[in-house]
C-alpha cells in the first residue's frame, strides 16, 4: 500500500512537473506579446501626439503676429522657439500693364559686345 501510494505521490509530482513547465512556457509567450504590444502603444501614441502636435503648431503659426515668439518647454525646461515671419506681400499681376509704350524692333537681336560668345 505504501509503494502504491509512492508511486501516486512521484505520479502527481511530476504531472505537476509538466505542468508547471507548460505554465512556464507560456508565462515566457505571454512577455514576449507584452513586450511587442508596449512597443506598439508606444508608437502608436508618439504617432497620436505628432499629429496632435501638428494640428496645434498649424493653430499656434496662424496665431502669431509678425515678430511674435512661443518658447516650447519640456518639464519648464525650453526646447524649442517658435518664430513668426513677416510675409512678403504677394505681388498683384498686372500692375505695370501700359507701362512699357516702345520696344525697339531690333530689341530681340544679339549684342554686338557677345559677338564672339555666339560663334
């Protein structure tokens, strides 16, 4: 009855052996996916925060007046300086219209002094 009991007892032992290497198995598979899905997140978030980024520096440059600065900070350390420019004002077609009254008929003959360029 003991030897029996024995053998149940190295029998339970060693189901549990196998069990407990299963579990470990998976415990290694399950870090594995948990590493993979934080580096997901993680890009997946830096990719929300970019955008968001994008939207809110479209806003704050159409804010800004001419001259005007955004110093960025990162823990109230700054990072970054966010300068507006002045535009140049964009030139309006046709305001020289009629301007020009002659143009010569030998305006589109080549120069003398080129002469010895053009040979």
């Amino acid at each position: 009855m003991k030897l029996i009991r024995k053998l149940r007892s190295i029998l339970h032992d060693k189901s549990l052996d196998k069990e407990l290497d299963s579990l470990r198995e998976q415990q290694a598979e399950l870090l594995a996916f948990d590493k993979k899905l934080r580096h997901y997140v993680t890009i997946c978030i830096s990719l929300a925060l970019v955008n968001k980024a994008q939207v809110n520096l479209a806003e704050l440059v159409s804010n800004l007046a001419p001259g005007e600065e955004v110093v960025i900070t990162d823990n109230q350390q700054p990072v970054a300086r966010l300068v507006s420019v002045k535009r140049k004002a964009q030139r309006k077609l046709g305001t020289m219209r009629g301007s020009i009254t002659y143009i010569a008929p030998d305006s589109d003959a080549p120069l003398d002094d080129f002469q010895e360029y053009t040979q």
